[in-house]
C-alpha cells in the first residue's frame, strides 16, 4: 500500500479532486487549498512565472501540512523533473507526452533504480533532511511518487494506447485546450471529435489499469467527464475560481437598489 492517499484512491478506482495554481503563491496557499477541500493541488511551472525558489517553499509548507502536492514541469528533459522530486514534491504531471518512448524517458528521470535511473540526494527536503536507509527510502519513493502524462495533441491520441502501457504512469491527464488546439477545434471543447478523443483516451487508460484524468474548468465539465470514467480531476484554477466568483457575486450587489441610489 503507497503512503500516498491519492494514487491509494486511484488504484482503488476512486476519483479524486484538486485544483492547479499558477499565479497565487503565498506562504498560506497550501492550507488554503487544503481548507477548501481539495484531494492535492497542482503548481503550474508551464504556463506560469513561479521559479524554483518559490516552489520550493510552497513544497515544503505542502509537506508540512500533509496535502498532496504535485508540479506540472515545463518539460520532461533535462534537471527539472528529479529537482522538484528532490524538493519535495509528491509527483509530477508532464506536457505534451506523444509516444511510449517519451513516456518511459519521464518514468526513468522520476524512479530510483532498478525502476529508472534517477540520482540519489539525502538530508534534503524530499526526506526531511534525515537520511533513511538507501534501500528502503528509494524503494518507498518509487512507490509513492504519482506520474501523470499529458495526451493533449493527435500524435499523442494516436499513440495511447502505447503510452498507457509503459510501466510506471499512475495517471493521464488531458489538457483540453491544447487537444482541440490539436485537432484543428480551437476552444471547441464540446465538439463531437474533441469529446471522443477524450473518451478514447480515458477508454485506453483505464484498459491498461491507469488513471483517466483531466482539466475540467466548470462544474458541468467536472460531473460530465466523471460519468465519463475521469479520476484524476483536476478543478478550475484559483484566478478562473476567483473572477467568476467575483463576477456574479458582484453582479449581485450592482444591482441591489441601495448601490444604485449610491452612484
């Protein structure tokens, strides 16, 4: 049994539920995510400004706290992906995954041997500055770290079913946006061809044991994609989350009678 409660939720078929986060950082985020009810919370490093230093302390406030923290990396070569694992981060989402070879490069970076070839640092943040035991640490560590792959471009559709069946991808998580993009169906995220796309990667994931997962951005996405067979969901974002928030509530109070007697 991992020690991590998500991918424990996952390999018994539950869903679960997070948000990603790309441009609120402070010292509170992690218990305010964790306050709101969220399984495990994403930091976006592809499209949004964080460096290596700001997630460093957002992974340990994390880990502190004990809420499932996971980083979309900006790609899956070079030092990115072992370095957020080194600082603490309890898994990783990697982009534009289009073939089972690019699939089991990440499970190689991300996994000690003999699962892959990551190195080995100690009393660092992913151990809580006191060394194990090499043996038991590395093999909890490969146990516990959540993988998920993103099948969000047609070479990558085309390639699902390899993709899923590399050893050692937990979940797949789709990017809708970039998959209509693909498709030639900017935005179109209700189109016949972008809906069965998703439905036959979700369909190729589960045959093959792995975890469907994807962006869902309102509430009526999120329960159709969980009909759907979706378990790894990630919900909205904290700046979608607050400006539709913000709108109706403030759409409300512009229209009570005492704001317009005011202006």
């Amino acid at each position: 049994m991992s020690e991590n409660p998500v991918k424990d939720a996952l390999s018994r078929g539950n869903a679960v539920v997070g948000t990603m986060l790309g441009e609120m950082a402070s010292p509170g985020t992690c218990r305010i995510v964790q306050e709101a009810g969220h399984d495990f919370v994403i930091f976006d490093t592809e499209h949004h400004w964080p460096g290596l230093e700001t997630v460093a302390w957002l992974l340990r406030t994390g880990r502190d706290i004990g809420l499932q923290v996971y980083v979309r990396a900006p790609g899956f070569r070079g030092q990115w992906p072992a370095r957020y694992l080194d600082l603490g981060c309890d898994g990783l989402i990697f982009p534009h995954v289009e073939s089972a070879e690019q699939a089991q490069e990440i499970v190689n970076q991300v996994k000690f041997p003999p699962d892959g070839n990551r190195g080995l640092g100690t009393s660092i943040a992913h151990d809580d500055y006191r060394a194990k035991p090499a043996e038991q640490f590395t093999r909890e560590r490969n146990r516990d770290t959540l993988v998920a792959v993103q099948i969000e471009t047609v070479k990558g559709l085309d390639n699902r079913a390899e993709i899923v069946s590399v050893e050692g991808v937990d979940a797949v998580f789709i990017g809708p946006n970039d998959l209509s993009l693909s498709l030639g169906l900017p935005g179109q995220l209700d189109h016949p061809k972008v809906v069965q796309a998703i439905e036959d990667i979700f369909s190729a994931s589960l045959d093959a044991g792995v975890a469907p997962g994807m962006h869902a951005f309102d509430v009526e996405m999120a329960v159709k994609y969980l009909d759907a067979g979706c378990r790894f969901l990630c919900f909205a974002s904290e700046v979608s989350l607050f400006v539709r928030g913000s709108q109706a509530a403030l759409g409300v109070i512009r229209e009570h009678e005492s704001f317009c007697e005011g202006l």
